[in-house]
C-alpha cells in the first residue's frame, strides 16, 4: 500500500500539479529544530540591506553563497558572484509578485529544496502563501544550511545573527 507521500509524488509528476502552501509554515517546517534553512535568513538580510534596513546584509550573503557554490559541483561557479541576479529578483517580486509559474520545490520530507530567494523574497514581501511543486529528479538530494554548515565553514557569527532575525521574523508575521 503507498503512503501519502508516495501518492503525492506521483500525482506530482504532473507538471501542473502544484500546490500552495502557507509561506511561513513551510519556513518553519524548513528551519525545524537543527535551522536547516539558514540560507534563507540570509537572503531575507541581503533584502533588508537592498532596501536599506541593515547594513550588512548582502556582505553575509556574498561570503555564503561563495562557500555554498564552490564546495558544490553540482552548481556552476558564476552563481557564487550571484548579486546582480538576486538583485533583478527582488526588484521582479517587488514590481509583480511571486510569478507562480515558478514554483519552489519541495523534497520527499516537504522541506524547501529549491527557490530559496524567491522565498526570501516571499517572506519580504509578506507574500502569504507560495506555490510548492515536488521534483522527483532532486528526491534523493538533501540540503543542509543549518547552523554546523555555517560553523564548518568558517561563518562562526552567522548562527547568532540568523537565529535572532528568525525569531523576530515569525513574530512579525504571527
């Protein structure tokens, strides 16, 4: 017999199968009890600093996402100087919206795999839900940006600055 899961990801080999979610419950459902997506507090800092609300905010996120690129060899190594794209991200979320035929993905657990500055953004703008789309070619693959990878790689202060934006973020939101 298959589980819910297992109907799920079948139904959503669909590529019109999508589903929208509350945005701060799957952050939350993300984050769980290790912050696993750190990475994505980051990216909501780098907006904050784009719209001049820190002072610090891309700085992080440049050195994250250098380390996240080059110790990846599944990503190409121009997205480790990424600012510009995220730049004309925020600026297409700020003007339109979340595009919904641009869907985040999800994996077999239902944590945020990929889209993680559209979710920043989402978050930024208060954008309530987002549209969710499982992609069975990334079930297997898992992503870890919780407060070890920053402490691993050398972000030592990272943890401390994510975990008090995190707390005040959902407060804001709740």
């Amino acid at each position: 017999m298959k589980t819910e899961n297992q109907k799920l990801l079948e139904l959503s080999n669909n590529k019109n199968f999508i589903i929208e979610v509350d945005t701060l419950w799957l952050l939350k459902h993300s984050m769980g009890n290790n912050y696993n997506a750190s990475d994505v507090i980051i990216k909501f800092l780098a907006i904050e600093n784009y719209f001049k609300k820190n002072e610090f905010g891309f700085d992080l996120y440049n050195k994250m996402q250098k380390i996240r690129v080059l110790n990846n060899p599944r990503v190409p190594n121009y997205r480790a100087y990424n600012k510009k794209r995220f730049i004309s991200i925020i600026e297409s979320f700020k003007e339109k919206g979340f595009d919904k035929k641009h869907p985040l993905i999800i994996n077999e657990s239902f944590k945020l795999f990929e889209g993680t500055h559209r979710m920043a953004c989402a978050l930024y703008f208060k954008i309530k839900k987002v549209p969710i789309v499982f992609d069975s070619r990334m079930i297997e693959l898992n992503t870890d940006y919780s407060f070890s990878w920053f402490t691993k790689n050398g972000l030592n202060n990272y943890p401390k600055i994510i975990k008090e934006r995190y707390e005040r973020l959902v407060k804001e939101w709740t």
